[in-house]
C-alpha cells in the first residue's frame, strides 16, 4: 500500500519537485560553464512546464474516475443498507438463508471491489478507510462473520481478506 501512499504524496508535492528539479539543472548548469545558457535554460523550463501540464490532466482525469468510482459504490451500498441492518439486528439465533444470504454475497463482492480499486489507487486512502470502518461493523456480528469467513478463505475477493476485517495489517 506504500504505492498508494506515494502517489497521493508525490500529486500533493509534485510543484515543489518541479521547481527542485529546475533550480538543480539551472545550478549545474551555471557550476559547469559559469554562465546561464538560455537556450538550455528554456529547454529545460519548457520540459518542466509539460511535466506539470501533465501531472495537472492526469490529476483531473483520475478525480474524475474516482467520482464515478465514489458514486457507483455509494449507490450499490445504499440498495443493500436497508437488507444489511436487517440482517445485523436479528442477532445471532437466526440462520442466515435465501435472500439474506444473497444480500450478503453482494455486499461481500461489493467489499472486494472497492479493495480493488482502493488498491490500484483509484480510491482515496481516507475513504477506504471510512469504508472499512463500516465492514467492520458489519464483521462484529457473529453471524455475519461466520459467513464472511468462510466466503473469504476462496480468496476471491480481489486480495480481502478477515486480517483487514479484524483490525490486522494488510
């Protein structure tokens, strides 16, 4: 997940490498021929200033897909809200069966996905985490949990797994 972490930083900063670079080829240019040369000077300005331009589209593009992203699985979650805090507040002298367990199997899949894209970077870390934070609600209840765990020893979920759930390093 440092990857993820890198590349949240490095659009937060991208500027100020920008402006190091700049100055670092402007002083070894300067150190070795003792002058400016400004045709290298506005080679080099012209570079960093496509470097921006496109840190800038590339910025603007994946804020685009994460609102769509961000959206899409808001959307999917509150068509199961409703379905899942039924099946939370029956407690735990209950079989979970037929449409409980379907809903369940959805909002599982659900989980998986939004790993998926919080994994390759299209989701923000701070809404993945406020995401977690709601499966594990969802995880403490015994029953639940128990068909989680067995749905998630296939291991087809994208990488999820019960260690994210249980408070673990992933």
């Amino acid at each position: 997940m440092q990857t993820i972490k890198f590349k949240f930083w490095f659009y937060k900063y991208y500027w100020i490498f920008s402006i190091i670079l700049l100055l670092l080829v402007i002083s070894i240019n300067f150190y070795f021929s003792g002058a400016v040369d400004w045709k290298l000077l506005a080679s080099f300005m012209t570079v960093t200033l496509s470097f921006v331009y496109f840190i800038q589209k590339q910025k603007i593009e994946e804020l685009r897909l994460f609102k769509e992203l961000f959206q899409e699985l808001n959307d999917r979650y509150d068509d199961l809200n409703d379905d899942l805090n039924s099946i939370y507040d029956k407690g735990v002298n209950f079989k979970i069966e037929g449409k409980d367990i379907q809903k369940l199997y959805d909002y599982f899949n659900l989980c998986g996905e939004e790993y998926l894209y919080y994994r390759k970077g299209y989701i923000l870390p701070e809404v993945w985490e406020a995401w977690l934070n709601g499966m594990k609600y969802f995880y403490n209840n015994k029953k639940i949990k128990e068909v989680w765990d067995k749905e998630l020893e296939s291991n087809s979920y994208y990488g999820f797994n019960q260690n994210m759930l249980s408070g673990g390093q992933f």
